[in-house]
C-alpha cells in the first residue's frame, strides 16, 4: 500500500473536529474562544476549524464551546472524524503545541531559579519570601499539571519540563533550609 507505520498509527486516532463561524463584532467573542480552545489544548486546521484527539473529556468541552459559540449567535458542528492522510502530520501538530507549552514552563523555571538566585544575594531569608515562592512553585506545577493532561500523544518535552520542576523543589527546599536557619528554626 505504500503507507509508512506512523500514518497507519495515525490513521488510527479519532479526532473531535469543532467548525465554527462566529459573528465580526464584538470582537472580545472571538478572542474568547480562541482562548478556550487553546486551553484545551486543540491544534487549529485552519481558520475556525480546531480540532482535538477524541475523548470523553475532550468532546464534553467542545460541546459546551460549540453551545457557547450558537448562544452567541454564531454556528458551530462538532465532528468526530479518523484521519485518512495527514494523520501524522496532525499529531506532530498536536505533539509540538504541547512542546512549546513545555518549553515555556522550562523558561518560567529558570526565572524561579533567577528568583531564588535574587533572594540568595539580596540575603532575603523570610517565611514571607518563602512562602511567596512556594505559591510560585505551586503555580508552576499547576499548569504543568494541565500541560500534561492534554498530552493525549506523548510530546517529548515532557521529560524537560519534569527535569525543570525537579530542580525548582530542590533549590527551593535549599532556600527553605537557609530561611529555617536565619529564623532560628534550623532542622
């Protein structure tokens, strides 16, 4: 057939397919749901047309879109389609979303550390800094916690952004030492 493996994979995988049409004005609609499909995670196909491995999860969020988007007097079908050529291609689409989405939360992690690096030379040893960066490291683990549950494919950024993470809880668990001992709390 002259099919390689990975289109085959490919061809495999089932996709939620969202179409819409919303109205010009107001604008703020439009960038609504761009940014609700972007936070799910979905690949634009082209203009207006997202689309998202199929899932439980992932149709029950497109539906909902799909009523926002007729509320608001545009229209919308969500489609659940197999891929019979360009398969790969769609997920190399989906796999490097979610790569650049790694590689932005590897950056927030070198400018937590470039934080703590601060707090080390400006000898800031509070719980009140502390604490403000333990939010910080929350937050991040957070939206690599979203990051991951959207990668459905497997995108190889993972392995960095776990890397990144790693090395932010162990310089802030140093950093929390040196906070107990200028406290006078030392463990």
């Amino acid at each position: 057939m002259g099919q390689n493996a990975s289109e085959g994979q490919a061809q495999g995988l089932r996709w939620l397919v969202l179409v819409y049409k919303i109205p010009a004005e107001p604008t703020r609609l439009r960038a609504g749901v761009w940014r609700k499909i972007k936070g799910m995670g979905a690949i634009y196909l082209q203009n207006s047309v997202a689309a998202l491995p199929a899932s439980t999860t992932a149709e029950r969020a497109l539906r909902l879109l799909r009523n926002e988007i007729v509320e608001m007097g545009g229209t919308a079908s969500l489609l659940d389609a197999g891929v019979l050529g360009g398969g790969s291609e769609m997920e190399d689409q989906f796999n490097a979303a979610r790569d650049d989405e790694y590689e932005e939360i590897v950056d927030r992690c070198e400018d937590f550390l470039g934080q703590i690096e601060k707090e080390y030379r400006a000898e800031h040893f509070t719980y009140a800094e502390l604490e403000e960066n333990d939010e910080d490291l929350a937050k991040l683990r957070n939206w690599f916690a979203k990051v991951e549950a959207r990668d459905v494919l497997g995108a190889t950024g993972k392995a960095a952004g776990v890397s990144a993470l790693e090395r932010c809880a162990k310089v802030l668990d140093e950093y929390a030492a040196r906070v107990y001992a200028e406290e006078g709390e030392g463990r």
